[in-house]
C-alpha cells in the first residue's frame, strides 16, 4: 500500500514554522511588545478557496491545542542567541482565536485578518499558509503519494549531480525554505530527510524549526519584509525606517544573525542605508525579489564601494528558485562572493500534476496606520492605503512604477 502523503495533523507544534518567526518575536517582546498590527492574506494566482472555507477555518481553530513541550524549550535553549525570558514567553503562548477573522470579501473570496498586538499575532503567519495550502490540496490531490515526491526530487538531485562539475558541486550549498507553502508536512518531512541523506554537505539545513530538531539539522532565518515594515510606523522618521529597524537588530543580536533583507523598499533605498558601519556589521544580504544577477551585481559593488571584500560576505537568495536558476546564479557569481540558496516551492510543492499555489500573508498596518513593501519585483506590493505608497515612494525617492501592484 501506497504510503499517505498526508500527516494526522497540519501543523504539528508551536516550532512547526519558520525559524526567522522566532528570531523576530524574541526582538519584538524585547523592543517592542505593545505594537498593535494587522496583517492580510492574500492569494496571488486569484484561485477560489471558498469551496474550501469551512475546514480551513476548522483547522485554524486547532491551532488553540498547539503547545510547546518541556523538550522543544530545552532544543531552544541550547541556542546561544534565544534568551531565557523568551523561552519562559514561549512556554506560556496560546493561539488565541479572537485575533483571527475567517470568512468572505466583497467579491466572495477567502478572507483571512490577523489583528492583535505584535507579540501575540506574530506566529500565525506561517501555520495559516502551510493549513490553507494543505487543506485545498487534500481536497483537489487526494491521489497524490510519497513515492512520486521521492521520484521527483531524485530527478532533480541527479540532474544537479550530472550536470554540475565535482568543483561546483562541492561548493554548492543550499536549504529548505519551504514551509508556507507546502504540499503537505509529510512532504516537507520526506524531502528534507532524502536532502539530508541524500545530499550531506551541500545541504545546510531548513527554515522549520520542528524539522530542524526532529532531523538534528540547522534551523535558518533571521528577519522577513514585517519586521522593516512595522519599523515605518515605530521609528522617529519614515526616511530613518530602515537604519531603525537595522539598528535595533544589531542591539538585539549583537553581532549574530546577520543576513539583512534587502527588498521592502527596493534593493537602492535599501543600499542608501546600508552603510560602512551596518556593511561590516551584517555578515550579507538575501534576495527576495527583483533581477536576482542585477541584485547581485548591486551588492557587490557596495561591498567594493565601501572598501570591504566582497568574498568576505554572502548573498542568500531565496526568490522562488529552482536547482537550474540556483546553479546559473552559483557559476555566475561564486568567485566573486560567498552564494547559499534557499528553495521553498520548488522542493516541497513540485509534484507531476500538481498545481502549487501562490499565497502570502503580509502586515498591512502597525499602531493603527498603514505599512507597504515596495519589492523590486511588479506585483508583489501589498498595502491598504496607496496614497501611503506614493508616500513612501516620494520620501525614498523611489522609482513611480516600481513594485505596482498587479
């Protein structure tokens, strides 16, 4: 009998998210943990989710039995970085269902608002994702198996080795991003203990915390886009954003952590404030939207601007990639500076027949006004209010068409 590729239960434990959900919570009880925020979902391809309303909504509401055990504080603790009252904070957290408002817009489509303080809402994001993504594949794939997961990532594992040289290969390195839009968790399971197996070395780890402690691999991540965009509404000036929220990271981390997200107002704006003191602070840069080789270029070339060596540093990339995109990037610019890849979809949502969806969840406002990324890439802006957008682009000096939402 074929084996399941569906788990009893969507999400499995308080640490079944993404590693940077933590990082940032522990930075927001510490900085800031009476902010009040609300953030939006969104469902990029258009797909009508409404056939299934019902049991997302029932499986969001599971999420009030989601707990920690004494185990998964002890794995925490053993982090240099994780403070003792945050892990104290984390044996006390509950979903809390008031915070979360399901149903149907204006124009019938799946609706979902988080609204809440900061500190409270902050780890809905990614178990919201992972239970819409599943729920409508149980519905829509229900013939899908392991096995055609396992055939799949094999073919493209012997792709990797058959067409990258023994030089390449040795100095590829690349990880799991793929939890939000996952399959399913036994996929995500399934693919990141072949990868482990399968690939040692050159696999460095994944986002998802439970998974990293089940399969005694790395957890990845450190900030995401939210994390510069409440700082629009924290920080003493808008134009001051992002050094705010650069800076109060550099105080939090003290030097660890340092992979700074480059996109919410755009790659230039970012680089205008990514100074000398942040450039020898940040040990590199990940790419989430945009030219990822004319994002690269870019980097390199403040690096050098600023007289720091670039192969001193990394460039993550993270911007829905696949293992041809990740070599082409890897034989480009790998003498030139320290590349890692980060794959979500494209590992844990590529099945023969299977459609992947494109969802995301962003905050939409902070202390009761409006926030925006303005990626580099047309169509991923997302924001309430567009006179907030003309706003932010007038103050950054930013391109007028750049980011428009689609």
């Amino acid at each position: 009998m074929s084996e399941s590729v569906f788990a009893p239960s969507i999400i499995q434990n308080l640490l079944d998210t993404d590693f940077y959900k933590l990082t940032m919570m522990q930075a927001v009880l510490h900085n800031y943990p009476n902010a009040e925020v609300e953030w939006e979902f969104r469902c990029r391809s258009n797909e009508d989710l409404t056939p299934y309303l019902a049991e997302i909504r029932y499986q969001i509401e599971q999420l009030v039995n989601t707990t920690i055990t004494v185990d998964q504080l002890a794995y925490l603790e053993k982090i240099p970085f994780i403070k003792p009252d945050f892990i104290r904070f984390l044996s006390l957290f509950r979903f809390n269902m008031r915070y979360v408002h399901v149903g149907t817009d204006d124009a019938g489509q799946l609706a979902i608002r988080v609204r809440g303080p900061w500190l409270h809402v902050i780890l809905y994001e990614i178990p919201l994702l992972a239970i819409i993504s599943e729920v409508r594949n149980r519905y829509r794939y229900r013939e899908v198996v392991i096995e055609q997961v396992r055939e799949q990532l094999y073919r493209k594992l012997d792709w990797l080795k058959g067409e990258a040289s023994a030089d390449e290969l040795a100095g590829f390195q690349m990880a799991d991003f793929g939890t939000r839009r996952r399959f399913s968790y036994r996929v995500q399971e399934e693919v990141v203990n072949i990868l482990k197996h399968d690939f040692p070395g050159r696999f460095v780890g994944t986002s998802n915390v439970h998974l990293a402690r089940e399969l005694e691999l790395r957890p990845l991540g450190t900030m995401a886009h939210e994390w510069f965009m409440a700082h629009q509404q924290l920080g003493p000036r808008l134009i001051d954003s992002q050094k705010a929220a650069l800076e109060c990271w550099v105080k939090e981390y003290r030097g660890l952590l340092g992979v700074a997200l480059t996109d919410t107002i755009g790659m230039d704006s970012f680089l205008g404030d990514f100074d000398l003191y942040f450039a020898k602070l940040f040990d590199g840069l990940r790419h989430d939207s945009g030219d990822p080789l004319l994002w690269a270029e870019k980097a390199i070339a403040h690096y050098e601007k600023l007289g720091i060596d670039p192969m001193t540093k990394t460039l993550i990339f993270s911007d829905g990639l696949t293992l041809p995109k990740a070599l082409e990037l890897y034989r480009a610019l790998h003498d030139r500076i320290h590349v890692s890849f980060g794959i979500g979809t494209n590992l844990t949502c590529d099945i023969p027949g299977v459609e992947p969806m494109n969802i995301v969840i962003k905050m939409i406002d902070c202390n009761g006004q409006p926030v925006a990324k303005i990626s580099d890439t047309p169509g991923k802006t997302q924001c309430r209010d567009p006179n907030f957008v003309t706003y932010l682009k007038h103050v950054f000096r930013t391109d007028a068409n750049q980011g428009a939402s689609s």
